[in-house]
C-alpha cells in the first residue's frame, strides 16, 4: 500500500459518495461504481452491486456477467459512487459544509440525517456500517468523544476488524477519567478490553486497541496493567498466512498503532530517542488518519530533549491537520503558542 493511494483517499473523502438520487422519487439501486488503485498503481473502475464491506475481505462487488464476486481490498477503494437516501444526502452536504466552513452545527445537522438514513432509511447493510463511521466523524469534530468511542465500538460488534480502523478515536494527550464523559468510556473500555469475554464474543483487536488506550489512565493500578499487557499483546499481533490483502492491512495498522501506544507510555515517563525515531518509522506506514496522536506524541517527545524546531514542525502538522481530533488541535496550538511566545 502506498502513501499516495491514502492522500487520494484524504481527497476523496467528502465525495467518497455520489449522488444519484433525485427528491419525489423512488429510490431504485442502481449499479454501483467503485474507483479502485490497482497493485501496479493504476486507477481503474469497476461496476456492479457492493454486496458487503468488511475488514477479513473488504469490498465484495458483484459485477454484471460474472458468476463471482470481485473482492476488493478497501485500502485500494478511492471512490464508490452509489445511491443515498434523502437523509443520507442531507447528513453528506451538512458534513461538507462542516469541513469547509468550521461550522459545529454543521456536523450536528449532519448527525440528525446520518442517524435517520441507518435507523430508518437504509435498507443495505454495508451502508449502514458507512452511516455509523460518518457518524463517528461527526462526535469527533464535536468534541463528543464519548459517543465517537461509543460508534467505533459499535463497528467492532459488527466487524471485530473493521475496515474503519484508522479512524479510531485513541487517547493521545493525559485526561483524568472523572468527568460523565470518561466515565462512560471507562466502562466501556472494560467491557472491550478482554479478548473473548466482550460484547462481540469474539477476538476484537480494534476494540481491544481501543479500550487500552483509555485504561492506561484509569485510576485503577489493575486496569492500568491490563491495558498495557493488552498493548504489548497487540503490538506484535500478525495476520494469519492465508489472511486476504484487506485483513494484512488492518492487522499491520492495529499492530503499529499499539507500538505507537506503548511509546506514549514510556515518553510521559522518560523519552529515548529510539522511541522517537520509531514513532517516525510508523507515522511513514500509517495513512494520514491515523497519524494525529503520533506526531503530538512525537512533539512532545523532541520537546523533552529540547529539539525545538522539529517539536514545532510536528504541531504544526498536527494543528491543520483534517483528522486531528478537537482535542489533538488545541494541544497542539496550546503548546505552539507557549513556544512562540518564549
């Protein structure tokens, strides 16, 4: 996977769907088109009926004439043009607008639509699990955090490897878990951060993930251990050698993100430099959603050793940023001020 595909990607998101539907009328389905990057690096589009999208296979298409599927891994899916619903057009203008202008009502709008389109509207279940991570985009830019970790564990119950893994909302800066909003996600994290004994009943390492990035905060010493034993669990976790295309790229990118985790860990105590050189290595891997968390801890970590102007480089990046979340901006504009004023 190459880093260009993920900046087509970043481009395409707020038209990743596009519009074919028009208000009065009945919804028919029509074929869909998926705009895909093909391992030599060319673009080519395919069409036909998306039948499912997960992470063990990724995109399932049915195209016209053929007997069998055509998998598609869904780190080489630039665009899917398909159907909406009229909630669903309306949740994706909102969200546009959010993006472009900053408006929060914006993404509130948005999240009123995108609710009705996968409660009432959507009958397609792969679209559904679309709705839910636009969902959790839009907490995000609000600053709900609670209720973006609540979306992605959602994702997780219904895909333990969910293709949405980069957009995980893992917790990068030191929060006290004491406020209503922590408390929620604390208990969540408990009930995720077991291997088997979870709401999925299955392995979850996305959720898993999840949940240790909170509990290594938490209060209690237990938890705190349990979650770091989850992390170091996870950061040598490998897929299996006949696992698809798809599932290696989550695997890998799960397995990095609790590398980079774990790095956090061991700067907030004492920052070595391998660590920093590290966290560089797997921002390179990482597609740019995934990669907030890690430069403001890689900032923070040339910052201890007084490596000021590529600390500031680093917030920098992290301050424009598309997929920082609120939280990762303000620190980050926070700690460049202080700097700039000294």
């Amino acid at each position: 996977m190459t880093q260009g595909v993920y900046s087509l990607r970043v481009i395409h998101l707020c038209a990743l769907f596009c519009l074919f539907w028009f208000p009065g009328t009945t919804v028919l389905f029509a074929a869909d088109s998926v705009l895909i990057v093909t391992p030599q690096g060319e673009e080519t589009t395919l069409q036909g009926e998306i039948e499912s999208l997960t992470g063990s296979q990724g995109l399932l298409l049915k195209e016209a004439g053929h007997t069998a599927s055509t998998v598609i891994p869904f780190h080489r899916v630039l665009r899917i043009d398909t159907e909406r619903t009229a909630a669903h057009v309306a949740g994706d203008v909102a969200f546009a607008q959010g993006e472009q202008s900053g408006e929060l009502s914006q993404y509130a709008t948005a999240i009123t639509n995108y609710a009705q389109a996968r409660q009432t509207d959507e009958v397609r279940t792969w679209v559904r699990v679309w709705l839910t991570w636009r969902l959790l985009l839009c907490y995000e830019r609000l600053g709900r955090v609670d209720e973006a970790v609540g979306e992605f564990f959602l994702l997780c119950r219904i895909d333990p490897y969910t293709p949405f893994w980069e957009n995980v909302p893992l917790l990068w800066t030191k929060r006290a878990l004491s406020t209503a909003g922590t408390d929620t996600i604390t208990a969540q994290a408990r009930l995720w951060l077991s291997r088997q004994k979870n709401p999925a009943e299955r392995e979850t390492p996305a959720a898993r993930l999840l949940a240790a990035s909170y509990l290594l905060d938490a209060p209690d010493p237990a938890l705190r251990r349990q979650a770091l034993d989850a992390l170091t669990q996870l950061a040598v976790l490998t897929p299996s050698q006949d696992a698809t295309e798809s599932m290696q790229n989550i695997v890998s990118g799960i397995s990095r993100l609790a590398m980079a985790q774990l790095v956090r860990t061991r700067i907030a105590r004492d920052t070595n430099p391998a660590d920093l050189d590290r966290l560089e290595k797997l921002i390179e891997l990482l597609p740019p959603a995934a990669t907030p968390g890690l430069r403001l801890t890689l900032a923070t970590g040339r910052m201890n050793l007084n490596e000021v102007e590529k600390a500031r480089e680093q917030y920098q990046r992290v301050s424009v940023s598309p997929w920082a979340a609120p939280e990762l901006r303000a620190a980050a504009n926070a700690l460049l001020t202080n700097r700039n004023s000294k």
